[in-house]
C-alpha cells in the first residue's frame, strides 16, 4: 500500500494508511444528509440514492485496508466560495480517481473511492446516471463520521485557515 501513498503524494495529495475497522459508521450522520444538504434526494451519488448506511456497514466489515486521501484547495485567488467549492471537489474527486485507477492497476481489484462531497461531474443529475463509471458516493453519504475516523487515526487537520478547503475522500483496498 505504500505506492499508493506515494503515488497519492505525487499528486499533491495527503495520503494515509488506515485499518478498515478504524473507519467509524454512525447513523446519525443521515440527519447532516437529510436535514442541511441542499443535494440531498437529487444527486445520484446522494442518499437516498445511493446505498444505505447498514449495507455500507456490510461492504466495510469485508475490507481489511483503507487509505485517507486529503488533499487541500487554496481559495485565495477565488472571490466566489460556491464556485471555489464546485472547483475544489471535482478537481479533487478527478485526482482521487486517478489513486483508485492505479490501486486497482496495483492489483487492488476491489479499490473503490469514496469521494469528497455530492458528485458535480453534470450540470444535473438526470433519471438514470449520464457518466456511471464515475458515480461514487461520499464518506458522509453512507454513515461515515469523518471527524471522529480522522481523530481515531490521528488525523489532525487545520480547520483554522480558511482560505484553504479541505478536501476528504477514502479509498477502500482489498
Ligand atoms: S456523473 Fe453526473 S449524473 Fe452521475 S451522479 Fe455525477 S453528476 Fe449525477
């Protein structure tokens, strides 16, 4: 796994090893989903349209590795934050790809990222996904309480500065 976190760093990303179990599923989480979340019901990366938090708590218990991928947006030269925020999370989900692209080519055959925040690959989501090799759902989608995963591994990140975004994602390795 530690060609992944070079690979990760080469491409201006954090990267660190973590223990599957480590990653901690709550459903409280839903309620940040539900009730907050503009896309919430209409991305299709988004619950309720991706799978639930105790199917995800299945596929989890099958993994033994992780990755935590963080990679940081600096906004200084932006005067729009929504548009910052649309320009980090698909710069940063489009790099992250590339990570879960070299794991599965590293023989990892059931990599599978989790990306940072609700997919904007498409203006809009339409019925039926227009890109689906690019559909991925985030962290919080399926139960996953970053804070308390980054703490439980002894991540710590600088929420302080706030011309920097920081972008999270978690590559799942088996
Ligand atoms: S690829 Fe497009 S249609 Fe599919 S989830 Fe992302 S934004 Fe929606």
């Amino acid at each position: 796994m530690d060609n992944i976190v070079d690979f990760s760093k080469s491409h201006n990303m954090k990267a660190y090893n973590i223990k599957a179990k480590d990653i901690i599923v709550e459903e409280r989480v839903y309620l940040k989903c539900a009730y907050g979340c503009k896309d919430f019901g209409k991305r299709l990366n988004c619950p309720p349209n991706c799978i639930s938090i105790d199917k995800f708590k299945t596929i989890l218990s099958e993994y033994d590795n992780a990755v935590i991928l963080l990679q940081e947006y600096r906004t200084s030269s932006k005067e729009n934050m929504i548009d910052a925020w649309e320009d980090a999370r698909r710069e940063a989900f489009r790099t992250m790809m590339e990570v879960e692209k070299f794991a599965f080519n590293s023989g990892f055959t059931f990599a599978h990222l989790l990306r940072p925040g609700s997919c904007n690959e498409c203006q809009v989501c339409e019925e039926k996904c227009s890109k689906p090799s690019l559909r991925r759902f985030s962290p919080e989608a399926v139960g996953v309480n970053l804070d308390k995963t980054l703490k439980n591994v002894n991540i710590i990140i600088d929420y302080s500065d706030y011309s920097v975004i920081n972008l999270i994602g978690i590559l799942l390795l088996e």
